[in-house]
C-alpha cells in the first residue's frame, strides 16, 4: 500500500465530504426523526469532532479545484473520485470555496444541522447562493460554521501586521491567543477588503464582516483580556483599518461592561469597523497630511462621517441592518455636547453606540502612532487627556466606565521603574491598588530590539524591608523605541 493511502488526514477529508453528501441527500428525502436521516447527522459530527479533535476548526476549502483539509491537499482515490468531484460541483457552482465547522457542533442540535444540510442544498435557486445561505446562517445563530467565497490560505489568516519574532511567542499563539490573532487578522483583511471594493465602485456585502464580528463577541465573552491586548497592535501602514478594528474591539468590550446583549454588541462591533469608511472619499494626502491642514482641507477630512453613513447604505445587505450600523458611524465626531461634526443642531442627544464610538475613536486615534506624528500619547496619558473632557465631548458616565474598563495604566504601556527597568503593562492592576500593574520586563539586546524578559508584579515588596521591589518612574511612548506592545502581549 502507498504512503498516500495511509495519509489518515486525507481519509477522514473524504469521509467528511461524503457524510455531508448523504447528509444533503437524506435530508432532501427524510424527514427530521428519520433513522437514516439521525446516523447520518451522527456520523457527520462524528468525523468533524475526529479531524477537530486538536484544533479548534475543521477547515475545508478548495483551490484549483482540488480539496484541501486542514492545509493538506486531498488524494483522491479511484473508488471515491466521483463522489468527491460532485462535492466539488456542488460546492462551486454555490460559490463556496471555503468551508469551516467550528469544533463546538459537538453542542448543536441535530435538526440545526439538517437545517443546514437543507439550507445547503436549496441556496442553488436563489440569485447569489452564498449570499442568501449567509444571511438565511446568521437568522437562524448558525455561528458553528462559516462559508466563504474566497479560499482562506491558513498563511494569511495568520497575516497580522506585526508578527513576533521569537519561536517561542509562536507556540503561544496556538489555543485561544491563536483563536483571537486568527481572528484579529481575518477581519483585518475582510475590512480592507470592503473598503477596496467600495472604492472601487463595486457591489460589495457586510457578510464577511458580520461574521468574524459574532465570532469575536463569542471571544469576547470568554475573555477580554486578551482582545484589549490585541488592540494595542498599532502600525502605521493601514492606519484606518487598524485603527477600525481596534475601535470595534475597545467598543465591543465597552458595551460588554455596560450589559448589551451579544446582538446589540455585534452591531456595535460593526459600527466601529465601519465608522471610518468615510476616509476613502478624501483624499490620501489630506488624510495622512504631515502639518496643518488648510481650512479648506480640513472641511474635506470632515466629510468622512457623512461618507461613512453615505457608503454603508450602498452595502449590498439588508436594509434593516444597514439602517441599524448608520447613525454612529455619521455621529462620532459630533462630541457629547455637539461642538464637533457635522453640525445638525442641538435637538438629541448621540445615540448610545455614537457615544462609546465617539470615546474609543478618539483613545485609539490618540495613543496611534501617525505617518504625520510618529509618537503617540502614553495610554495613560491618554486616559488623563480625555478625562478633561469629560462631559464636553465625552459622555462622562461612559467614559468613566472606560477609564475603569482600560485601568489607570492599561494593557499595552510601556511603563520605565525606579530600578532602571522597563516593563509592558501584561494585567491590570487589582482593584485595591489601580497603580501596581502586573507587567512584562523588557531586556535591552545588543541590536537595540527588546527581548521579553521575566513577568513582574509591581505590589510585590522586599521580604525584608517590605518595600516595594519597583515603583513606575514614567510612561514611555513605545513607538519611539521601536516597540509594539502586542508582539509581546500575544
Ligand atoms: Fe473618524
Ligand atoms: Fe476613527
């Protein structure tokens, strides 16, 4: 026997393929509490939860037509080919190339999953298959699996602006730092993706986006640490869509500590990614202008949040839901007490989610490096600064549950200690004492770069003359040393 029939990863691939087959085709004929119909939803979880059992997805997607599991190429054998191929027909001529099945199916009820196998089959008559099977997927909370148009190469999901150098970090990206990177980068690309199309007058859906935003308010939901960690990811290249997805995320986690509901904070996610739209309307030179802006040039950038409600409305998506995304993205440089814009009067207040965009617009912009100001404030700093302005541009309640959600020094400060050590801000600090973080020590390398050192507790005290071991000196601005906080974060 060949090496390639033992391949087990190809084997179980095509058993895959041909489960999901007589899935479709038994769930075409049957109805729910059929037995044929039962071991067919059986055997089909059976073989995700296999191929799943050490990673968090199945990833199936097809390239030149040719399927690919998991990152290996299927083999195909004789007895099976015609069955595999006709998968393969299938699958295209619905514009699926990628198919992936989150491991937790291991919880969903059989008739969702025979829901699905249906949804599958009748996508064929509508005008755009992926399209109506990716809306008809969200109506029903299948967030279990995910259909894309495009083949996901595993090498750029893992395409994050900065990657870590060290090995090491690279082992700890697997499990859920891995998850929230994948995810980081996946709706990186689909934001960029959007505003590509859009700028070149193309039709273009809220689909992709919708999606990776549900799955990081699962994420979220889990854990926030890690995803307030990623949004210190800063770079200069790709400003706004950083810059974006940061706001979603800060916001996303800021309407967590106020109690929205997952929906609610999915929306709020997708106003964030979507506030700055507006910005491929204006000119690049205005928008990443070194110095003073003409009065004239400055009108112009002001657009941008008209341009951003203007561009969301052209959204191949639901009305309803574009509707529903519209008003903060148009809001979020109107300032709490109306000073900023556009100017519309002063008849209502901003709406809830224009609020909390208007507060994490604004700490992400200002702790951003820029091609125009190549260092950035301190978080701290930051923090301090917008406190001024508490109850002027900022909703003052809002914001204090911001400042209280990032911590007095939060994640992602480069922070310098009366030892002469420097440190990243790794933990928040507890709630008796918001100003003894727990960080991460920095050792200088010959060649200027830092290299992650040991992980210090800033309450910890000398045993013998129970004085503290280190007390911060100052903050110091990361980029101007080079650093990015989220390489050692993550
Ligand atoms: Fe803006
Ligand atoms: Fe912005």
């Amino acid at each position: 026997m060949s090496d390639e029939f033992n391949n087990q990863l190809s084997l179980e691939g095509e058993a895959l393929l041909m489960a999901l087959n007589s899935l479709i085709q038994t769930a075409k004929i049957h109805s729910d509490n059929n037995d044929l119909l039962k071991d067919a939803v059986k055997n089909f979880k059976h073989l995700v939860e296999k191929i799943c059992e050490n990673e968090s997805e199945v990833l199936l997607w097809i390239q030149n037509s040719r399927f690919y599991i998991q990152g290996q190429r299927l083999i195909l054998r004789k007895d099976s080919a015609n069955l595999i191929n006709r998968m393969l027909r299938f699958l295209e001529n619905r514009n699926i190339f990628t198919l992936s099945i989150d491991s937790e199916i291991k919880a969903v009820k059989p008739n969702t999953i025979i829901a699905f196998a249906r949804l599958l089959d009748r996508s064929i008559h509508q005008d755009d298959p992926l399209e109506w099977l990716s809306d008809q997927m969200l109506h029903q909370n299948m967030h279990w699996v995910n259909l894309e148009s495009f083949t996901e190469d595993p090498e750029q999901r893992e395409d994050l602006p900065a990657e870590p150098q060290e090995k090491e970090q690279h082992k700890n990206t697997s499990g859920k730092k891995g998850k929230v990177r994948k995810s980081y980068a996946h709706v990186l690309s689909s934001i960029k993706d959007v505003a590509r199309k859009l700028s070149a007058d193309k039709n273009v859906g809220m689909r992709q986006s919708v999606r990776v935003v549900q799955k990081m308010v699962d994420m979220i939901a889990e854990d926030e640490t890690l995803f307030l960690g990623i949004s210190t990811i800063r770079v200069y290249d790709d400003y706004t869509f950083v810059h974006s997805l940061n706001v979603a995320i800060l916001s996303m986690c800021l309407g967590k500590r106020i109690g929205l509901t997952h929906e609610a904070q999915e929306r709020l996610g997708m106003c964030g990614l979507f506030h700055d739209l507006g910005k491929v309307e204006v000119p690049k030179n205005i928008v990443n202008k070194r110095g003073d802006l003409s009065e004239a040039e400055y009108n112009e950038l002001k657009n941008h949040s008209m341009h951003s409600a203007r561009l969301i409305l052209k959204l191949k998506a639901d009305r309803n839901r574009k509707m529903k995304i519209l008003v903060p993205p148009f809001e979020h440089h109107m300032g709490y007490d109306h000073s900023g814009y556009p100017k519309i009067g002063m008849g209502r207040q901003l709406s809830l989610f224009g609020r909390i965009i208007t507060i994490t617009d604004v700490y992400d912009a200002i702790t951003s490096p820029r091609i125009y100001r190549p260092t950035a404030m301190s978080p701290n700093k930051a923090l301090e600064e917008m406190m001024s302005q508490s109850g002027t541009h900022f909703d003052p309640i809002l914001l204090k549950v911001f400042i209280n959600m990032m911590g007095v020094y939060p994640l992602g400060t480069l922070l310098k200690f009366d030892t002469g050590e420097m440190g990243i801000v790794m933990q928040q600090a507890p709630e008796d004492d918001r100003v003894r973080p727990r960080v991460l020590l920095l050792s200088p390398l010959a060649n200027g770069k830092y290299e992650k050192g040991e992980p210090a507790d800033l309450g910890e005290r000398d045993p013998q003359t129970g004085v503290f071991k280190r007390n911060i000196q100052e903050s110091l601005n990361p980029s101007s040393l080079g650093i990015q906080p989220a390489e050692y974060l993550l």
